[in-house]
C-alpha cells in the first residue's frame, strides 16, 4: 500500500505541474495576442519579446513533464508485471501445498527487489537521488549482498569465490544498489553448478559469472533507457530500466563499468574506479 500510494502522490505532482505549466502558457499566449498598436514604446516591445521567451520556457518545461509522466506510467506497468510473477508462483505453491521455506524466500527476495528498484527509480525522477560519501570496506559490502542470495544460490547450486580486499571512498547505499543489479542478473541468468567469482583489487571489482552470455550486438546498447536485448525478450526477466539505472549511479559515483561477454560462457563485469572521483554536484 506504501508504494502505492507513493506512486499515486508523484504521479499527481506531475500531473498538477503540468496542469499549472499549462495555465500559465495559455495566459502568456492571451497577452501576445493584445492589439500590438497599444506596445508602441520600445520598452513594451522588449517587455512582449521577454513574454514570448518566457512562453518558450513554459512550453519546454510542459514537454519535460510530459515525457517524465509517460515514461514513470509506463514503468509502473513494467514492474506491474513484473511483480505478478513471483506474486504468481507464491498463489501457486499455495494452492498445490507445496510451501516450503527456500522456494518462499526467493520469491520474497524477488518481490523485494523489484519493490526496492520501484522506489529507486521514483528517486531518480524525482532528483532526490541523496549520495554520502564515506569510507566502506568493499568485502564487507559484496559479503551483504551475497549474504541476502543465499537461497538462491542453494536452490540452483552455484558456487562462489570471493578474493581481495580493498576501503574506498563512495555511497555504500548506492554502490549496493549497483552491485545487487549486476549480481543479481549473473545469477538470474547462470545454469545450475554454474560458479561466480568476485575479485576485489584498490582499483576495481570484477564479477565473473559462467551464464547464458550476452549477444554482442547488444553490448553497446546494455545501459541504454528501456533496452532489454535478446536475453531479456527471449526471457522476460527484464524491464530495461535496471542497468540503465546502474549506469547512471556509477556516473556519479565516479566509477567506470566495463562489460565483457561470449554467449553460452559467461559474462565478466569491471567497475573501476576512476581518477576524476565522485561527481559533485
């Protein structure tokens, strides 16, 4: 209900700036239409083309709004859907007497996650994406983040290799958010007895899964807005929007993604840290 009601609230906001963005145009373009014989003085003139400037303004910020409202209805429908899955097997486990604790968890752990990427991304729409910085001890982190697929990695029997370590200087929150993305489709994509390895160095962090790969003409558009590639249509396990946002927090926290893979072998995945460091805003 939480996040329903949230979504409501923004969706409303949007709707209401639009609505008042609007208003404010149509007045502006009723004042342009006023007899131009009556703005005779140069100082009218000027005021009448500062008007038009400001008419251009509203009917650009309109547009932004519009385009933000579509693309957050259209990605409440994604994950809709999304959220019906495991909401689906759990009805199904339900009826058939077939509960039990691992299969529960994982679907919980699913729902969680995609409830977790919701509200992310109305922070992103919302530019209330908060970073503090601090100091974390990476191993610590990854360590977090396999800790909460542990049943996943039971149910299907992946092995994991853990090596290194290393304190750098970032967002803990959302370095996990990150970090739990990319992990979380090395698993959703590897067989079972597949192995994953992580390498820790003072410069980077290498995951290393054994999946299904990733075609090489979709390489280059991995990150982009809404783009799900082969694996995500054959699979429908994606909505396109989770490396995007990826992408976009690692931009700010000053890290490089790199991403490497060969279909049917696996797919090897490099955050480097770069020079420059975090953005500042």
């Amino acid at each position: 209900m939480m996040v329903l009601f949230s979504f409501l609230f923004l969706l409303g906001v949007l709707a209401f700036s639009a609505y008042r963005f609007y208003q404010q145009m149509r007045q502006l373009d009723d004042i342009r239409l006023i007899d131009e014989d009556a703005f005779s003085l140069p100082t009218q003139e000027a005021f009448l083309k500062l008007l038009d400037r400001q008419a251009q303004d509203y009917r650009k910020e309109i547009h932004e709004l519009s385009k933000t409202l579509s693309e957050t209805q259209h990605m409440v429908q994604l994950w809709a859907h999304q959220l019906k899955v495991p909401l689906a097997a759990l009805s199904l486990m339900q009826q058939t007497d077939q509960l039990n604790k691992e299969d529960v968890g994982i679907q919980l752990l699913e729902l969680e996650n995609n409830v977790a990427n919701l509200l992310n991304f109305m922070k992103f729409t919302g530019h209330a994406s908060d970073f503090r910085f601090e100091v974390i001890a990476l191993e610590t982190l990854v360590k977090n983040i396999i800790k909460s697929y542990r049943l996943v990695f039971i149910q299907k029997h992946i092995s994991f290799s853990l090596k290194g370590q290393a304190q750098v200087l970032t967002d803990a929150k959302w370095l996990q958010f990150a970090l739990t993305q990319i992990i979380d489709n090395a698993l959703k994509y590897s067989p079972p007895g597949a192995e994953l390895t992580i390498l820790i160095t003072e410069e980077s962090i290498v995951i290393t899964d054994q999946g299904i790969g990733i075609q090489e003409e979709d390489l280059p558009r991995l990150f982009d807005h809404g783009f799900t590639g082969f694996n995500g249509r054959r699979y429908r396990k994606a909505t396109g929007l989770g490396l995007y946002m990826t992408k976009t927090v690692l931009d700010q926290l000053g890290i490089v993604i790199l991403v490497e893979s060969q279909v049917e072998v696996g797919t090897r995945v490099t955050l480097k840290w770069s020079q420059r460091g975090p953005v500042k805003d």
